[in-house]
C-alpha cells in the first residue's frame, strides 16, 4: 500500500525505519504497525518526522476516552512513546526540552512499549509513573551531597548564627568531611572526583570506602576511622530528616574494623633526633604553624586548647596562660604556667589588627584549623631534618623514613618526658589537665600550681638540651633536676 494509508503489519528493522519516506503532500501522516510488539506504530509526517506510539486502551481517568462500546471497553487510542532521532545523520532535527523524548533506535521503542504495555496490565498508566520518576529524579537532582552536607553544617553543626559550633570538633568535622568526600582530592598525583554534585541517594559503599581507604594508604588509620564516624553520622542525619530522598546509608554493613583495622591504644614518642628535627623543621614551616607545634610539644596541650588561644587569656608578667573551661576537654579551667622558652615563642608572635586569635591566617580573625597539609608539610620538613642528621653521621640518607605520628603525640611525648625526668606522676597528670579520678576529684581541689610550674621548666630544659647540647664539661640543667620533684 502506497504512503497515505495504513499499512499491514510488518517486522520492522532499523534499515527500514531509515528508509521510511516523508509522507505526500496533503496526506498528513501514515502509520506502519510493528508486527514484534502489538501496538507499536510508526508515524510518518510530511516533514519526515518518525514518531513512535502505542495503540492501547488507556485509563479513562487521563486520557479523556470516553466507554462508548457496548461492552464497556473503553475504545484504543494512541500515545507517543518518542521521536525517532537517526543518531547517524548530521544535522537531523532534535526535539527541544520538554517535548517529546527521544528514540534511537527500533528496540529501544520496543521496550519501552513493552514495558507500558506491563504497566497497563499492572492497571498503572504509564504518563503517571512517567510523571512521578520524573518528579523523583528532579527531587533527587536537587539533594546533591554538597546540598544536604551544606544543610547538615548550617543545621547539625552550627547555631543559627552559622558561627557558634554545637559541637566541640565542629569545624574540623567541617573541614575535613568537605575535603575527603565534597570537593575534589588530588590523591597519589591522580585526580579523586568529589561527591558535590552527586544526587546523595546516588552515592555508594564504594564511594566511601574509596575515600577511607585512601586515607588508611597514606598512613593515618586513626584519621580514617574518624571520617568514617562522621560521613556515617551525615548520613544517618539525613536520613532521619526524611526530606532528602534517601533511605539507606551507604556506609550500612560497612565495619570499620575490616575496612580499616582495629584502633589500637597509640605509645608514639618522639625520639630525642625526632624532636630535634621537629625543632628545627617548624623553623622551616614558620608563622603561624610552625610556633604552634613548638607550644605542643613544651606544653603537651591539645591541638583545639593551644590553636584558639587568644591573646587576652595571657598573662605575660606572671608568666600564666588561663584557658577557659569550654576549650578544655575536662570542662574545667586549665591554669598553665609559661616556662621561659615558651614565653619567648609567645613574644615573637605577630601583634594582630583583625583579632586576638593568637594562630590565625586571617590576621587575628580566626584560629587557624587547616591540619592535614600542615601536618604534611611538617613530616616533609621532618624528613628532609632526619636525612641530613644521617648524612653527617656517615649513614645513607636515603635509607631514612620518619615514623607516622600525629600531632596528639607530642602531648604523650611531653607527658612521657617528664615522668622521665622526675615529675611526680599527680603533678604530670595535672600539666596535662587531666581530670582527677575517684575521691581525688571530689576532695583534692589543689592544682600544683608551683609544681606544674617547676615540672614544664624541667622539661623546657631538658629539650633545650637536645636543640643545643651544652659543651662536655657543663653540667645540663636537666642532669641536675632529673631527681623526682618534692
């Protein structure tokens, strides 16, 4: 039969879905039925355009078909399935956003036929479910990890004045959830594509478990499990605010005791060269990390009480640092008196026109809180220290490698330290802030004030010492206080 009319049912292939002509002039259109899938049809326009559609009885409630048989059934009618785009010709005309979609080839029409004519089965009309994923797919498009981790900082991690953290280690959560899984990472010189713009039901166990392991290969197993707790706690808050489109985390199922290992008690001490080459490293690395690292070692504070110190919390004549209660672990005001050394650290430090943050990278503004490449720079610079001490013993430098350690341990090493040179261990513990245990926290509210003093002198000394040994016939002023403190 010639273009114009119907024509009798035929089994269909992509060659002769190519070869079908434009219909003649003043005809309109003609239909060519598929023998393969009942009621799929190709139109064929004037213009050449080739649209599928399906012949079926579709519910009355969108299509408007009215039961005009005199069984009941409603009568056929026919719907677009897409428009038949040859992928090979250049310049074929594309449909325009919010028209019909488009077909590639004639099983791609097919299955899509197939699969409403499963849904009309089903009792389903297909332009409702389409409807509905499409309504799916643009909720999902607009919870992008980046957008629900923005909602978890402004909501989970912040007051409403998106300044005051509700959580101690806010900022660093922060920090280093939006470097290891948001943005981009440059891991081992490759690339590590960020989750911003991944839909956040998108993402899967092996995202996660590509960024944790990365992190358990460069060393830093106890990091690495501490991003697990956090990405695992994002999710789950996601989760339980129900308006995301997520329903199961991805980090379900995953232990971190197989992924990452068992996080064993820490024991790293820096060796006596090891803090000589610390000492001489922060030198290198400078304003404002490098006297930070140095305060660590000689006070054995933490990194989050030393990093916000500010400078209206010193008291330089008495040679006191008073660190409020809500930066203490303990919850309790920590009075920590300044040996000699550290008062020359804390003078040499810039005077600040932004703020009183004594560490800052914005002028005094704000503390400084970038770790992870500080800390790296700090093992580089260690390392290069550790070479060159090896190669003015006669040794190979390139058989040299410093022991992974973080910045936590500098607190063990000073703690470590001055149980060696004698302090008494309630003394040390309270250099330390530790909290007093038992009855002691209850009756004892002493602090050592005098014996901390002597106890952080002591050790000043002692790594004085290992900066710059004293000649041979001096005496050092750690050899002289090493007897346990009275």
């Amino acid at each position: 039969m010639l273009p114009g009319g119907n024509m009798p049912r035929e089994n269909l292939t992509d060659r002769r879905l190519k070869s079908l002509k434009s219909a003649p002039a003043g005809t309109d259109r003609y239909e060519v039925s598929d023998a393969i899938v009942p009621g799929l049809r190709v139109r064929v326009n004037e213009a050449g355009k080739k649209t599928f559609v399906l012949l079926a009885r579709f519910p009355v409630s969108t299509t408007g078909a009215r039961k005009s048989r005199a069984d009941g059934k409603i009568n056929p009618t026919r719907r677009t399935i897409g428009v038949y785009i040859d992928k090979s010709v250049s310049g074929e005309a594309r449909p325009k956003e919010g028209e019909e979609p488009q077909i590639g080839s004639l099983e791609d029409a097919r299955k899509k036929a197939r699969e409403w004519l499963q849904l009309l089965d089903a009792g389903v009309d297909p332009q409702i479910r389409i409807a509905e994923n499409k309504a799916k797919e643009r909720v999902r498009q607009e919870n992008s990890f980046e957008a629900v981790f923005d909602d978890y900082v402004a909501k989970a991690l912040y007051q409403k004045d998106g300044k005051t953290p509700k959580l101690k280690n806010a900022t660093d959560m922060e920090k280093g959830l939006r470097l290891e899984f948001v943005d981009d990472k440059i891991v081992n010189r490759k690339k590590r594509p960020g989750l911003a713009r991944r839909p956040i039901s998108g993402v899967t166990k092996a995202d996660i478990t590509r960024v944790i392991l990365d992190k358990v290969d460069e060393g830093y197993d106890a990091r690495a499990l501490q991003l697990f707790a956090w990405v695992r706690g994002f999710f789950n808050w996601a989760i339980d605010r129900g308006t995301y489109d997520i329903e199961v985390s991805p980090c379900d199922r995953l232990k971190p005791k197989s992924l990452i290992g068992t996080r064993n008690s820490r024991d790293r001490v820096l060796t006596d060269e090891e803090i000589r080459a610390l000492w001489i490293a922060t030198e290198a690395i400078g304003y404002p990390l490098g006297p930070l690292y140095r305060i660590l070692l000689l006070t054995g504070l933490r990194r989050g009480e030393a990093a916000c110190g500010k400078r209206d919390e010193l008291v330089m004549k008495e040679e006191l640092w008073t660190i409020p209660a809500d930066r203490m672990k303990g919850k309790i005001i920590h009075q920590l008196p300044l040996s000699g050394t550290v008062v020359e650290i804390l003078q040499s430090l810039p005077i600040q026109n932004a703020g009183t943050f004594l560490f800052s990278t914005t002028a005094g503004e704000k503390a400084v809180n970038s770790w992870t490449k500080a800390k790296d720079a700090l093992d580089k610079e260690m390392l290069v220290v550790l070479k060159r001490f090896a190669q003015e013993r006669g040794e190979d430098p390139e058989k040299v490698t410093l022991k992974p350690f973080v910045l936590h341990d500098l607190r063990r090493t000073a703690r470590t330290r001055m149980a060696k040179l004698g302090v008494q261990e309630h003394v040390a513990e309270a250099v330390i802030a530790h909290k007093k245990q038992g009855v002691n926290a209850v009756y004892n509210q002493w602090d050592y004030f005098d014996e901390k003093r002597d106890a952080l002198n002591r050790w000043a000394a002692a790594v004085r010492d290992l900066i710059e040994p004293p000649p041979e016939n001096v005496v050092s002023l750690t050899s002289r206080t090493a007897s346990p403190a009275k």
